[in-house]
C-alpha cells in the first residue's frame, strides 16, 4: 500500500513514518505539514491510505476529506477525539488518538491492509471476467438487395446459398422461395459471421448452425443435400471438427 502522511507538526510525521518502517507491504510516498500540499500530491500520485490529522491550520482534516470527490482510505489521527464519530461518519478506516501506541497502529495498519486486498481483489476478478467476455459482434441482420428493393435478411435464418453465375440465391427457413440477388459469394461473406458460415462447393455456402447431417460428399440441410467440392472437402471437416 502506498501511504500519504498528513500533519502540520513534524514530530508526529516522524512518528508514524517510523511506525510504517517495521511494517511489510507498505510505501511511504510522501508527508507533508500543509494540508493543500496533500491536495496537490493526491491529484498527482497513486495513493491507497492517508494519515490525516484533523487540527491543520488553513483547512481541517475533516474539510479536506470533505473537499474531495475521490479519496483513497484514511486514517485520522488526532490528539482530540471529540472527532471520532465524525470521523467514522466520514466512514474513515479507523481513528487513532494521540499519543499513538505501536500495538494500536498495528490494528488500524491490519483494518487499512484487509480493506486494501478486498478491494484489489475484486478488481482482479473484474478484470478477469471482462477478459473472458468476448463483445459479441456478429450482425442480427443484412440487407441484400433483390430486384427493385433492399431485402432484410435475419442471420439466424439463412439455410444456405447458391451461386447461379452472377447471382445468389439465398434460401432461409421462413420462406419457400429462394430470394434472389445480384452480388458475389465474396460481397456476401464479408457481411456474415465467418464463425457460422462455410464454403463447401464453388457453388454453395451453408449456415453451420442449420446443418443436420453430414455425409462423405454431402451436406444435409433440412431434405436438402448439398455438395461438398474435392477442394473444399479438408477445410470442411476441419471446420466441422470431423476426422
């Protein structure tokens, strides 16, 4: 944990720095005696807990707290400790009343530490989360254009298609008939998800998801039996995962 130290008298910066000498797994970043100085140096460096007097000249600990939109954990420090309900209010990790003994700095130090992994933890399993999500980008949709108008299409619904020279027909599962376009097997795939569509014939693509069966030289779909082309015939069963 990366530490501030704030106090405007100097012997009790001394003493708390020297406290977290002895402790494993804290950094003190800086200290300082003006409490705008502690301003400047939170807006500028990482940092997870401050010590914070509540008596300061210029502004209070508590008004600092108060000032700021984001603060890391603090932990007043204080010889008045007429202070410490505000202070937990200001929902403070813990409150030490001067003369600080070293075995209650241990405890606010362990209280500060504990906070401190629970946090980092969570962010972790954030992160790792947001890592395994991948964004689904695949279109619910296409639009091809058929005579005179642009057809929308829902992907989920495309069986299969069928090159007929320099048109396709595109046979989807809520329609008898095949809807016919003016475009190429390449303009096409470029539109939908590679992940589901495959070329199994020069003259055909199938929707992986509508496949039924799977025979040596055919692909079946619905009643439909669709060529598999010798030169598309390795990238199909590696594709479909069949030896």
């Amino acid at each position: 944990m990366r530490c501030l130290l704030v106090d405007d008298e100097p012997l009790a910066l001394d003493v708390i720095a020297s406290y977290l000498e002895k402790v494993e797994g804290v950094e003190l970043v800086a200290r300082c005696t003006n409490p705008l100085e502690a301003i400047h140096i939170l807006s500028e460096q990482s940092v997870d807990l401050v010590f914070l007097d509540i008596e300061m000249p210029n502004l209070s600990g508590i008004d600092l707290v108060k000032s700021l939109d984001r603060l890391p954990q603090f932990i007043f420090t204080t010889a008045y400790p007429q202070y410490a309900l505000e202070g937990f209010e200001l929902n403070a990790t813990d409150y030490l009343v001067k003369p600080i003994p070293f075995p209650r700095f241990l405890k606010a130090i362990a209280r500060a530490k504990e906070k401190f992994e629970a946090t980092s933890n969570k962010l972790a399993e954030s992160k790792a989360l947001q890592a395994t999500q991948i964004p689904d980008t695949t279109p619910a949709f296409i639009f091809v254009k058929s005579e005179y108008e642009n057809i929308k299409i829902d992907v989920a619904d495309i069986r299969y298609m069928q090159g007929l020279k320099d048109y396709i027909k595109i046979y989807t599962q809520h329609s008898e008939k095949a809807i016919l376009t003016l475009s190429s097997f390449k303009e096409l795939l470029d539109k939908l998800p590679q992940q589901n569509f495959l070329r199994t014939h020069r003259s055909f693509i199938v929707n992986i998801n509508a496949i039924r069966a799977v025979q040596k030289s055919k692909i079946v779909i619905d009643e439909i039996r669709i060529p598999i082309g010798d030169t598309y015939k390795d990238e199909v069963f590696k594709k479909l995962n069949i030896s």
